[in-house]
C-alpha cells in the first residue's frame, strides 16, 4: 500500500492506542494474577495455577491456524474478528460458582480452564495481525524509515501499562482482603465488555497489505531459512529461554506472596499495579532511548534487572508488617520493569532484525519461541513447588531453591544476550552511561521535543539548549546528539541551520559524521553558514579539514576566508604560513586582515613581522584593523602582556602611555634622557626616526630589528600607534620569538 497521510497515521494511531489501552485494561481482568486469585478463591491447587498461567503461553501456538487465514481474508479482518471470539469464550466462566456452589467443582474448574483455553486459542489465531499492524502504524507504511518508529512502539506500550495500571488500582480497591466469587465474576464481565469496545477499534485499522504474505511462502520454510543464521538463532534462543524464565518467575508472585508472607486478595493486587508502574517506568525510559541507543544494549540491561528482581526472592527470610511489603513492593516493580522491558525490547530488536518482506512468517516463529519458553516455564513451575513441597522443605525454603535456579539460568541467558548482533546499536557501558546521567537523559528529551516540533523558532530554542547542555565528555548520548543536529543542517530556513552549527561548537568533540558536515558546508554554503563551519572545524581540532579551508583561503567569500585562516593556524599547519601572508598582502578588506593576522599570532610566525609591519604601513589601514595587527605582531615579538598594557594606556591618554614605556626603557637600562629624546623625534610632525632606528640596531641585529628600524626612517609613517610600538620594541628588548 502507498504510505499513509500524516493526517491518515495519525487517525490510525489514535483509534490503535484506544484499543489498545481498552485491550489492556480487559486484559488485566481475565487473565494473569486477577485470573489466578479467582482460581484460588475458588480453591484451586498450584499445578491449576500454573495450567492456567501457561494457557496464556500456548496462544501462541496458533498462530499458524492464523496464519492460513489471512492468505483468503484481510489481516486486520482477522485479528479484530478473532479479538472478538476470545472475548466471547470467556462468558461461560461467568458461571463457574454456580457449579460450584452446587457441588460440581469439577465442572466449575474446567469452564475457567476451558474459558481461559478458548481465550488463549483466538487470541493465538488474531495475533498473527499484531505485527504487520503494528509495523505499518510506526513505518507509516511499507518502506517508509519514520524516525519515531521505536518510539510509537514503546507509546502502545505505555498506553496499554496506564490502562492496566488504572484496572489494577480500581481492582485493589475493589477487593477485601478475601473477596466472593461474585465480586470477582463482576469484574470478569467489565472486562470482557471493554474488550469487546476495543475490538470495534482495532476493526477500524488499516490494512497492512505490503506485509501479507505471498502463496509461495510457509512459516516452515521461512523459519529453517532464518535459523540458519546464526544471529537470528542466538536471538530466538536467548529469546526463548527468558520467556521460560519469566513464565516461571512471574506466574507464582501472587502465590508466593500469599503463601510466604500471608497477604491477602487486595494486598497481592496493589502489588500486581506496583508492577504495572514498574513496566509503565520502563515504557517511559525505552521511549525515550531505544531510537536512539538500540534496542540490542537495552534488552542486555533489562534482562540483568530481571536477574536483579530475583536475588531478594533467594534472599529472603521470615519477616513482617511494613518490611513484607516494602519487599514485595520491590520485587513487583523491578521484575514488571526488567521481564517487561525485555520482552517489548525484544520485539523491536526482532522487526530490525526480521524485515518487512519475512515480518510475518518470522513473527510466527517468534511468538511459537515466546510461547513454548512461556508455557513450558508457568506449566513446570507449578509442578517444581509441588516437588519442593513433597520433598519436605517449607515454602520458605521451597521458593528460594525455585527462585535460585531462575536465578543462575537468567545469568547464563545474559551472558548470551550481551554476544547478540548490535544492528548498528550504542554499546551496554555507553547505554548505562545515558542511563544513569541526568544531563544526557536531559538531551534526549529535549531531542524527543525536537522530533515533534514544527515551527523554525522552536527547532532554533531546542537546538540551542542541546547545545549549551552538551557535556564535557565524550559519550554515546553526546554523538547521538550531534548525528540527529545534523538534520537540521538541511533546514530551509538559515537561523535554524545556522543554530545547528553553533550548537556543534559548544560541544567539546565532533563525531565523525559531523565531522563530514561541516566540511560540506565549507565547501559548499558560501556566504551563509560556511565561515562558522570552518571556526568549528579549527576549535575541535579537525585535521582532514585543512585541504577544504586552504581552497576557502581564495575563495570570494572574506567571512570564510577569515574564518579559514584562523582555523587553519588553530591547526597547526604552519605549511599554510605563505598562504596567510599572501592573503594578508593582497586584501584590502579589514576583517580579513585582522584575521590573517591572528592566524600568524596562533602559528607564532617570527618570520612573518615583515609582512605584518608592511601591512601596518598602509596609509589606507583602519584604525581597528591597525590596532588588532599591531597587537598580533607584538604576540609574535614575545612583548606580550607588558605592550598591552602601555599601548591601551597610550590609545586612552598619550602623555600615561608614554610615561609607562618611559619606565619599561629606564628598567632596562636605557639613558632617559636619550630615550626620551628619540621618542620625543619619532612622534613629532614630521616623524624622524633616526634615533630611534639607531637605538634599535645597537641593541638586536634579528630580522624584526632591521624591519622596524628601517620603517622608523619613513617620513610618511602617519599611523602613531606604529611609532608607539617602534619605541616599544627598543625598550622592552622582547625575548626570542616562539617558533
């Protein structure tokens, strides 16, 4: 299909995140911990608990049934349709007390498994729709590369830990300490009619036709084909494993919480929506860093917050009152935060990886792995307590030996997901580094802002925050930051460009790929933003730069040839020495004087005086430029900070300078009286610089000396600040040039 309006996608994804959140919400009530406290107060035992824990696993197993179904119907046909049976299937579970309050256990039970059974088995055949959807809704569109697509991933994601998170508060409260059957089948049925609402949404969305698969294809096919690479097969595995891990982890919290430590239906509920603020923390965070970290660093962190969540479990021992449920506070959230935030990490890492053209058949594979681990984990973790229990130990005991095996195995698994491929992504240490700095987290919201923008005032604000709040050190938050600036570097509009640039060169270092911009724009923005490309290029330093400003030293432009020569000097590239005198000689534009002039200030160019001192005799020399050239070569002279000093005394008050270099001279051992007079001669009108020239040739025979003594004779010499520094130069006999 033709990608979609910016007006269509945004219809799209409206109607998506409202079924989605409804989806969640209904979610919340008929399965996972609110499903299995209704089996217990019911009196169901731990291997039922866990049968109906790995119910929700094998779903997935039908996703090939779904799979046969959209080759003759629309993907989103049956995803929505399918959506709607499973909500159907769970009425009959609202009769399981009856049974049981008429003696029929038997029966009661198997309407909850078979309501659960059915609910997973169309869920399972709708899933196969979840992926191209959701591909579709964040590309914007078969070949699209939307710079948010992780980003509106992990919003569904948090749109669907609000609604869950808002169901498990209102359930909490709901809830006694041991709640009737009644009250659990009332919100059963809420929850079956929210997920009928969101049905009606998901109906609405369009459909993913570029990512429905061809006659050709088969899941098999596809999957032998994909688990011949060795990158894909590491994935799936590791992949697999934590889904066991975490079917086996998460499916007994509530059984753990109530059989350790006593808590009651409300109590394991309030810690059920602590862990919806764990996976909503966790949503929040990805959101924020997986565009542009990868996803491959945060699946290694959220898998070691997963192991994280497990050591208090092995830790634990008897305990009571606020310290049981600080406890269980802590363990809810990081296990929602850390199993959660592997599982939503791990689908994009798989859409990078899988592609459009296999997403489907591939995802298959991908939920049968995430089912099988799942299944396998909450199934046999109700038959390991029941061992554990049969062996003797307590449930103290029992649960930690449970929790301590989990505990090694997700070790190993993430030591396999660190040698996962990278897909292009931030390393673990540069990901923890962004983590856990405020100011790189900082950055990224602000280039989140920047993503929404839309108005060039502002793009320019927000840039120029990124850049006053760039660090001082080196960082993957940093070169993400400086890629993404990049961008606006083909901004139509010049302030936003421009504001691009600046914000580069308040960064202590450039990333390779700005690094190429900003030589771009040397070579080919003139007159606009190309002289403030080539003074970023000389601060950082850059030194495959110097061939592009060398060129920019003839160009037309004198902003960039100014800026070209300082930098080049800022470099180092004393073989540029002719160049910049060259330039110096043959422009009469002021800035650009002043600038080649420095530049020979930075590279210390002894053997540039004479240059300096015949620009500083043309009679045509602005003052300011005049000044700014004297003072560079004073710099060269080694008469540096002491002429300064005098000579910003003389520009202010004649009589004060001249006092000062009076004493400079007596310091040094000059006769006064001699001093003075020839000082006195060389400012008359007309100058005679006799004097003063033989003084200066008594004292030093270097190139500088024959130079100025040779301009102190010129009768024409008009600019007073030249006869100043002539005078200055026999006084403070300056020390050897810097070479």
């Amino acid at each position: 299909m033709a990608l979609l309006s910016p007006a269509s996608l945004k219809r799209a994804r409206e109607d998506f995140y409202a079924f989605n959140a409804l989806n969640s919400a209904s979610f919340t009530l008929l399965s996972g911990s609110f499903l299995t406290l209704f089996a217990l107060s019911l009196g169901a035992s731990k291997v039922l608990v866990g049968v109906l824990n790995a119910l929700g696993y094998v779903t997935f197993f039908f996703l090939p049934l779904g799979k046969r179904l959209v080759r003759r119907r629309s993907i989103v046909g049956v995803f929505g349709w399918a959506w709607v049976a499973r909500h159907l299937a769970m009425l009959p579970v609202l009769a399981s007390p009856l049974l049981l309050a008429a003696g029929a256990p038997g029966a009661a039970f198997g309407l909850i498994l078979a309501g659960a059974a059915l609910f997973n088995f169309f869920r399972g055949v709708g899933l196969i729709g979840n992926n191209p959807v959701l591909a579709l809704l964040s590309e914007g569109g078969a070949g699209s590369r939307r710079q948010d697509k992780g980003a509106f991933l992990v919003t569904v994601s948090i749109v669907g830990s609000l609604a869950g998170l808002g169901a498990n508060l209102a359930v909490a409260l709901l809830l006694g300490r041991s709640a009737s059957p009644a009250l659990y089948v009332a919100a059963i049925a809420v929850g079956i009619a929210m997920g009928l609402v969101g049905s009606a949404y998901l109906l609405r969305a369009p459909e993913p036709e570029d990512y429905r698969p061809s006659a050709s294809t088969s899941v098999w096919r596809a999957s032998v084909e994909a688990m011949r690479d060795r990158h894909f097969r590491s994935f799936i595995g590791v992949y697999a494993g934590l889904a066991f891990v975490s079917g086996m982890a998460r499916s007994f919290l509530p059984v753990y919480a109530k059989e350790v430590f006593g808590q009651g239906d409300d109590a394991v509920m309030a810690y059920s929506l602590v862990g919806s603020l764990g996976t909503l923390a966790m949503g929040l965070l990805t959101r924020l860093l997986v565009d542009r970290l990868g996803a491959k660093p945060l699946y290694v962190i959220y898998t070691a917050a997963s192991a994280l969540s497990l050591v208090p479990l092995v830790l634990a021992g008897p305990a009571g009152g606020a310290a049981v449920a600080l406890f269980l506070v802590l363990v809810n959230f990081l296990s929602a935060f850390g199993f959660n935030g592997e599982e939503n990490v791990g689908q994009t890492y798989f859409f990078a990886l899988a592609g459009p053209a296999r997403m489907l058949d591939l995802g298959v594979l991908y939920f049968i792995a995430y089912g099988l681990g799942g299944s396998l984990g909450a199934g046999l973790g109700g038959v390991a307590l029941d061992l554990l229990g049969a062996a003797g130990l307590g449930p103290v005991l029992a649960y930690r030996v449970f929790y301590g095996v989990l505990l090694a195995g997700i070790i190993g698994l993430l030591f396999r997901a660190a040698r996962l491929q990278t897909l292009g992504s931030a390393t673990v240490r540069e990901s923890l580094g962004v983590i856990f700095s405020i100011r790189d987290l900082a950055s990224f919201g602000l280039l989140q802002r920047l993503d929404r923008s839309a108005a060039p005032e502002e793009e320019i604000r927000l840039i120029h925050e990124l850049g006053t709040r760039a660090g001082r050190r080196r960082s993957a938050a940093l070169a993400r930051t400086q890629r993404e600036i990049l961008g606006y570097l083909g901004s139509p509009r010049f302030d936003v460009r421009m504001e691009a640039i600046l914000a580069l060169e308040k960064m202590p270092w450039l990333c390779p790929e700005a690094e190429l911009a900003l030589l771009a724009e040397v070579e080919r923005q003139p007159y606009t933003t190309a002289y403030v490309a080539a003074r970023v290029l000389g601060k950082k330093p850059c030194p495959a730069a110097l061939p592009a400003l060398r060129a920019a030293v003839h160009g037309q432009d004198y902003m960039l040839q100014g800026s070209a020569v300082v930098a080049l000097a800022r470099l180092g590239d004393r073989g540029s020495i002719p160049l910049v005198e060259e330039l110096l000689a043959r422009t009469d534009n002021p800035r650009v004087r002043i600038a080649a002039a420095y530049a020979l200030e930075l590279l210390g160019s002894s053997e540039s005086v004479p240059s300096l001192v015949a620009c500083l005799r043309r009679a045509s020399q602005p003052r300011f430029a005049s000044d700014e050239i004297l003072l560079s070569t004073a710099a060269i002279l080694g008469m540096m900070p002491r002429f300064y000093t005098m000579y910003a005394a003389f520009m202010e008050d004649e009589a004060a300078g001249l006092a000062l270099l009076g004493d400079a001279a007596a310091e040094r051992g000059l006769e006064p009286g001699a001093f003075a007079a020839a000082l006195s001669r060389l400012l008359a009108e007309p100058s005679d610089g006799v004097p003063i020239s033989r003084l200066i040739l008594e004292r030093s025979d270097s190139a500088a000396a024959i130079v100025l003594a040779e301009a102190a004779l010129d009768p024409a010499l008009g600019y007073r600040g030249l006869r100043f520094f002539i005078a200055a130069f026999a006084a403070l006999e300056p020390l050897p040039a810097p070479r």
